[in-house]
C-alpha cells in the first residue's frame, strides 16, 4: 500500500484485510481489556507491568516445550494451529495438483515427518562431502571446495551472495561475508563474563559428542572439538561487536576484487566469483575487511588439521536438522536446551510447520489467505493507518530540536514510505524448485539441499535485475512485521492483525494501543539510530544538518542510558545501545498510536469510560497486554547477547516514562516509583 499525501492524506490499498472486519457492523463491541488478567490492587506509577499483566504472570507457566511464553507466542500458538489445519487439509486432499507449490509444501512436511526414511539415511548424506573436506591437504582444495559448497548455504570462513546496494537500493551488488560461527554471537567468544565461559565449555563438550556422529572416538572428538574452538574465537575476534553491525556505514566497504585479493590473497576471489555462476563484477561490497584481513592470518598459518576440524563440524553443525531424529536431538539439547532453558522440543509436525514456513512460506500462506484472510473492510484498517501517519508528521513538524532543513527531509521520507498488508501482490515463483515425495523418492535431506540451492540460484541471478521491491521477507502467517530501510517500507503480515493486536470488537482506543503502536513502531524504525541514516529512497544517504544530528545522538544516549540500567538478572544487563533502535521504535510507535487515536477521537467523538478506564488509560493498558511475557532465565541470557529487542516485561511499561500523557492519563505523582522528572523524560520522536 503506498501512501499518497496532499492537505488531506490519501491511502490506496492493493492487498486485503483480514476476516475480523467481516460483518463488524452487526456485533457488538467488546472492551478488550481481560479485566480478571490485571492486578488493580497495584498502583500503574508504582509497577505498570503488574497493574496490567499481574494476575497473567501469576496463574502462566511458560510451556515445558518454550523459553518464553506472552501475547505473540499465544497468537503464534493459534496461528501455527490454524496453518498445520490449512497444511493437513492439503495433504489429504487427493485433488491437489502433485506440481503445484502448495503440493511442494505438503511433500516438505511429509519429508521431514517421514522419520523412519530419515533415521534409515543416517551420515549417508554428508559422507561425500566429509570425504572431500578429509581429502584437503592444501589451501588451493580449500578454496575448491568451499566454492563448490555455496550453492548448498557454504561450508565456512567466507560466503557470497546478493543484495541491494546500500546507496542505491534499486541496484543488486554482490557481497562478501563472513564464516559461520557455531556459538550465536561473538560474545560467545570474546566476552569474560561468567555466562559466556561456561557457555564456551559447554560448547566444546556439545561439538565433542556432535563430532562422535561422524566418527571420531571419544577422544579424537575432544581434541578437535578444542581445535574447533580455538579457530573459531580467531573467526569472531576481528568481527565487529553487537553494536557496530547494526551500524550500515561500517559494514558497507564497496572495492574492487583486486582490492579484496590484497586482504586475503590466500583465496582466489576471482574463481569464486566465477565459481558461483557470476560472469562479470566491477565492485563488490565486503562487510567487514577486518575479518578478511585475518582470515589471511589464519590461511597462512597453514594449520590444516585445524580447517578440517571446523570443516566437518560446520558441515554437520548446518545439517543437524536434516540427518537423523538423534542428530536433531542432540543440536536441539544445545541449542535450544542449553542456552535458552527449554524443558522439552517441541512436538514434531510444529516443527515440521516451522521448516514450511522457512522455506516455502508463500506456498502455505496462499492457502492460508484464501481460508483467512478475506477482502472485507479494508477502509478501517485504512483510516487507522491514515491517522498514525498524519499523527507521526504533526509530532515530526512540532519537534522543537528539529531545524526545518532536516524536517523537510523527514516529512519526505514520512510521505513517500510504502505499506504493505496481509499478502504479497506477487506470490513467489516456485515453478523451478524441486521438491519430491517420499514415494517419488525424495527425501527429507535432498528436499532440504534443493531448496538451499534454488534459494542460492535465485540470490545469485538478482545481480541481472534492478532489485524486486514487491517481495516480501515474510510469509503471510508469520505474527510479526518489519521496517525494510531500502525499501523504506512498513510490512503486516495477515496473522498479526488479530487479537490482542487488532480485534473488530474492541474499541478502537484498545486497537490504538496494539496494532496502532505497532504500525508506529514500525514507522518509526525508517527514524531511528540505524533507518534514520536512509533517505526517502531507501539509499545510504546523509539527510540531517550537523547540529540535528548531534542533538538526535544526544538524546538517542540519554535513552540508551535508560535501557542500560535494567537488569532483568543479577548481573545480566540490558544492552542499551544495541537495543537502541527497537527502544526507538517502541517510544515513537506508542507516542503516535496516542496522538492517532486523539485524532479519531476528535473524529469519531469520545465514547468515555468503559470498564472504568478513560480511552488514554486502554491505549496504555493494551500497550502493557501486547508486551507481557516471562522467560526463562538462560532465554533472558541469550536474548541480552543475540537480540536487538529489550525483554517484552521492559517493553510493556519503559518507553511509557518517558510519556507526559502516561503521568496525566493515570495521574502519576513524583512519590510513584516509576516517576521520571520532566526534564528527565526523552523525547525523540
């Protein structure tokens, strides 16, 4: 959906909406606030998550198969219902064309559920490529055959692929990357704290009784389990922290390849280049040539035993899910038992819908609109989109810090942002990829490796075209939504437009307060620390004058500094500035869902209180809904290191401090616990 701006703003709508809207006009409306959820004899000034979410947190376990459990892994949960119903249908449907995509998705399901074929399998799979990666005695059969295995998602130390250039998003560049790491971040690695070293042990005892699959005794696995580890903290060391990744300007390095052969000669870029189907390049981007530079060091140390140690748990490491039901076990007990506290997997055709959805989502999510998603009453969802962008633009025009230079470029970015619900206009093409049944002798493995080499094939061949904006990078029932700063688009995908995010028969301040916020939310990510640094092009390009842009870093800190000091456990710390652009995205989105819904209001009239509360107080209560949550402890862990989103609890009520209309709605004293003075309160957008 594009939006269209004028003195009155215009919203033209390609996609559809979802069936909530259907027949809204003859029930009637509900609160949408679970009274019997809150804990009112809580003060909102003295604890806001436990005013809204006390009774939830007390009477919620977190299911033995999760490592957390809130608002979205409940619709998640019904979501993921709704598709394996959608998926099942399909499978016993004997009319189902046996080429079509959603027939692609059903042998993907049945593949992985087949365990017997699996377990039957066992190494027979990888037992070529192990044999080839045994077969290295020098740099040149190295580089051979990492080329050779980019097609089925690389082998390590380096990788290739395709995307939009950073300073001119309608162009594809090809991109140099990094090896792949089995620990989930380079804190893992390189950080001293407590969790970290004894995450790092127990990494190695994982890899030892990984590599023992493949066989090694038990004690050759331990010795080049150590070696593993020692190569891989000299991968992660040069690679930039949490930090500077999120910032575009250091990972985006464009030379030629007769530069990048200066950085590490020890690999012949030309033939991988040409290796990978790619017949011409002037330039290419290289992420971080820090890391380049050491992987020179790394060749040339010549230690080969070492390369084939992490060779072979890298390969094993990326098929574990696709071997056997052991296999599968045994990565899942680490990585998702280990370092995120989960009691038990989760049962298998869940998992099997989770492999669909990550490989070809579009083929289910076609069924999955045509059951869910109907046309009806597009126009509400509209309006509410219509006033959440007229709301962020009146607050852009009253920034006092702003001067109207920069304001200008921000109304322009604001007017020529691209909105995109429910379902791709275009459903991806899957005509090309292969996918076999069981009984035309496919198997769970081979599915799985022809996916990753169309997925490669598909990458590689967008360096012929301008870059395709009308993809989208989720599939219609994924419950969640993005910001594509090239793009400079919002996306919602069909199955988060539902309760406790939008709910036909709630009002609209409850509306406001969940998918409202998050439609702000994701406006304001093309505005934060990293999206503001795009232009309304989506191009890599400075928009601010000098002194706006050191007043947004200034008060940027200030809320970094806010996130930095919760401590969810003892000693396990918020990081700020690497949450810094979802905190952003948070305290702009709920500032305009509040000014949006005053612009309804003053539209619609106000229709006062209902379960007691005033529609100021419901905006802020389902704000506080859509954000409960509990986490294990290691989830929490795992989370402050690997993701850019600060814990839900932080999220139901942080940003709100920094609202006057927070401490005005619920008359919030300077004797609350959680009062921030005035002068204390950032605010940004």
């Amino acid at each position: 959906m594009k939006i269209k701006w004028n003195k009155k703003i215009v919203v033209v709508c390609g996609c559809l909406l979802v069936s909530f809207f259907s027949n809204a006009q003859k029930v009637s409306r509900t609160p949408g606030v679970t009274l019997r959820l809150m804990d009112r004899t809580v003060k909102p000034g003295d604890d806001f998550f436990r005013f809204v979410n006390g009774k939830w947190y007390d009477e919620t376990e977190i299911p033995s198969d999760r490592v957390r459990w809130g608002s979205f892994d409940e619709l998640r949960q019904n979501t993921d219902k709704d598709a394996l119903a959608i998926l099942k249908e399909a499978a016993a449907n004997p009319k189902l064309d046996p080429k079509s995509d959603q027939a692609k998705a059903v042998n993907v399901y049945k593949t992985y559920m087949d365990t017997i074929s699996r377990n039957k399998l066992g190494m027979d799979p990888i037992k070529e490529s192990l044999a080839k990666i045994n077969a290295i005695k020098s740099i040149e059969d190295l580089n051979k055959l990492i080329i050779e295995m980019q097609p089925q998602g690389g082998l390590g130390f380096y990788g290739i692929g395709v995307s939009p250039d950073a300073k001119n998003s309608n162009k594809n560049i090809v991109n140099i990357g990094l090896g792949s790491l089995g620990l989930p971040d380079r804190d893992y690695y390189v950080s001293e704290d407590a969790d970290s070293k004894e995450k790092r042990v127990k990494y190695m005892l994982h890899v030892t009784k990984m590599l023992q699959f493949i066989g090694d005794d038990a004690e050759q696995a331990k010795v080049n389990a150590k070696k593993v580890l020692a190569l891989e903290i000299a991968m992660a060391t040069p690679r930039l922290d949490r930090v500077e990744r999120r910032d575009r300007r250091k990972t985006y390095n464009m030379m030629t390849v007769a530069d990048l052969q200066k950085l590490t000669p020890a690999v012949n870029w030309n033939a991988l280049i040409k290796g990978v189907g790619i017949t011409k390049v002037d330039s290419l981007n290289v992420s971080q040539p820090k890391y380049m530079t050491a992987l020179q060091s790394i060749f040339t140390d010549n230690k080969i035993d070492e390369w084939k140690a992490y060779l072979r748990w890298s390969l094993l490491n990326k098929s574990a899910d696709i071997l056997t039901t052991d296999i599968e076990k045994a990565n899942w007990d680490f990585y998702s038992q280990t370092l995120q506290g989960a009691k038990k997997q989760r049962p298998r055709e869940e998992r099997a819908l989770q492999v669909v959805n990550g490989t070809v989502g579009e083929a289910l999510g076609k069924l999955y609109v045509e059951q869910k998603f109907p046309a009806e009453a597009k126009e509400k969802a509209s309006k509410m989109i219509k006033n959440i962008f007229l709301a962020f633009e009146n607050r852009i025009n009253n920034l006092t810090w702003m001067s109207p230079e920069t304001r200008k470029g921000a109304i322009e970015k604001l007017r020529k942002s691209n909105v995109k619900i429910g379902y791709p206009d275009k459903w991806k093409d899957y005509s090309k990829l292969v996918i076999k049944s069981s009984a035309e002798g496919g198997s769970y493995y081979d599915n799985m490796k022809n996916v990753a080499k169309w997925n490669f094939q598909e990458n590689i061949a967008d360096l012929q075209k301008p870059v395709d904006k009308t993809r989208w990078g989720m599939s219609p029932q994924t419950v969640n939504a993005y910001y594509s700063p090239t793009n400079n688009e919002i996306v919602f995908p069909a199955a988060i437009l539902q309760p406790p995010f939008y709910n036909y028969k709630a009002d609209e301040a409850v509306n406001y307060g969940g998918i409202g916020a998050v439609i702000g939310h994701e406006i304001s990510h093309g505005f934060d620390d990293s999206g503001s640094r795009y232009n309304a092009e989506g191009n890599l390009k400075n928009w601010w004058t000098e002194n706006d842009l050191k007043q947004f870093t200034a008060l940027s800190g200030a809320l970094a500094d806010q996130y930095s000091k919760l401590q969810p456990l003892p000693g396990t710390f918020v990081d700020g500035k690497f949450t810094l652009g979802e905190n952003i995205g948070d305290l702009g989105g709920i500032n305009a869902a509040y000014d949006g819904l005053q612009l309804f209001l003053k539209e619609n009239g106000n229709p006062g209180l209902i379960d007691g509360y005033t529609p100021e107080q419901r905006l802020f209560i389902s704000w506080g809904t859509i954000w409960r949550s509990k986490m294990r402890d290691e989830a929490i862990k795992n989370q402050v290191k690997t993701d850019p989103h600060s814990p839900g609890m932080y999220r139901a009520y942080v940003p709100l401090l920094n609202l006057d209309s927070f401490y005005q709605a619920f008359d919030i004293k300077e004797t609350d616990k959680l009062y921030i003075k005035p002068e204390n309160r950032v605010k940004i957008w």
